[in-house]
C-alpha cells in the first residue's frame, strides 16, 4: 500500500485541474503544466482535491500511485510557488553573469562558455559567484542546474567548479614529497 497516494492533493484557491482522458492540465498564476499520468493508476478530482488511485493490485501499480500522485503535487506546488535551484561558483578567476537570454560563465577555460536556457526557466547571477535558477517545472529546473554544473563539476583536490549549494565535495589529499 502506498503511503504516499493515500492522501489528496490539495487545490489551492487559484489553481484549476482538468483531467481529459489519460492527462491532466493544472493552471496556475506562474503558468500551466500537463501530465501524462500512467494507465495503472485513476486520477478523480473531488471536493477540490485531486485524488489518485490504483487499477489494478499489482507491484508496478502501487509504484505509480505514489509517483503520480507525487508529481501531481508538484504540478500544483509549481504553479503556484515555483521551484529555485541555487548553484556555487567556486575558484580563482570563475564568475557568472546573464546576458539577455544566455548565461556567460568565465571557469577556467580559455573561453567563456555560453549557456542559452530554455522557455519556462530564469536563471539570475545574483553575485558574480552564485547562480539562481527557477521555474515553475520542477524537472525543468533540476535539469538546467544539473546541465549547468556538468560544465564545469567539482574537482576533489582544491574544489574547484560549480556545485550545488550545500553540496559538500569530497575532498582528497594531494601529493606527498
């Protein structure tokens, strides 16, 4: 049993949910996203809450109860409040800036490297060394910071590159005389 599907998600005052065949549509005031939610699993709206519930009593559908249900919540958290991911530039000479629709970081190559980011998403260089990315799609946002750090990750010796924030990187001690 899922403890995850048993519960509704909650509509906020503002949001509106759709269901047409197997999609859902959730409209917000910072946009609106669409599901394809799984046939394994029922998805009702009722009493203003979007329930979700399984078809069949089998393994995979009690997987995708708890995960549709999961994503649903997203959908409504992300229409409403939004999703920021925040990443750190760390190392001599590495900064960021935002020009127009593209990311211009300088991090240690012997160019700068252009990062232009998609429809949905805004990333902002809050100083030259963090790097503010935010929408309202949460597996949009997750993606554009991952595709941002892989440019450049953190290396283990000095920890050097970009990092999530928080992200502790292993460090390891260097050479011995």
């Amino acid at each position: 049993m899922s403890r995850v599907g048993k519960h509704p998600v909650a509509l906020p005052q503002g949001v509106t949910a759709d269901i047409k065949g197997r999609t859902i549509l959730v409209k917000g005031k910072l946009g609106s996203l669409s599901l394809d939610f799984p046939s394994e699993v029922e998805v009702k709206i009722v009493d203003g809450k979007v329930a979700v519930t399984p078809v069949v009593e089998s393994q995979r559908a009690r997987m995708m109860w708890g995960t549709a249900r999961n994503n649903i919540n997203n959908m409504v958290k992300g229409v409403t409040e939004g999703f920021k991911q925040v990443l750190e530039i760390e190392g001599v000479g590495f900064r960021a800036a935002v020009q127009g629709k593209e990311l211009v970081l300088q991090i240690g190559f012997s160019h700068e490297v252009r990062y232009a980011f998609p429809e949905g998403i805004t990333i902002k260089a809050e100083k030259p060394t963090v790097i503010l990315v935010s929408g309202f799609d949460r597996q949009k946002v997750g993606q554009v910071a991952a595709e941002i750090r892989a440019l450049k990750k953190p290396e283990p010796y000095k920890g050097k590159g970009i990092k999530y924030q928080g992200e502790r990187v292993r460090r390891k001690e260097g050479k011995k005389k």
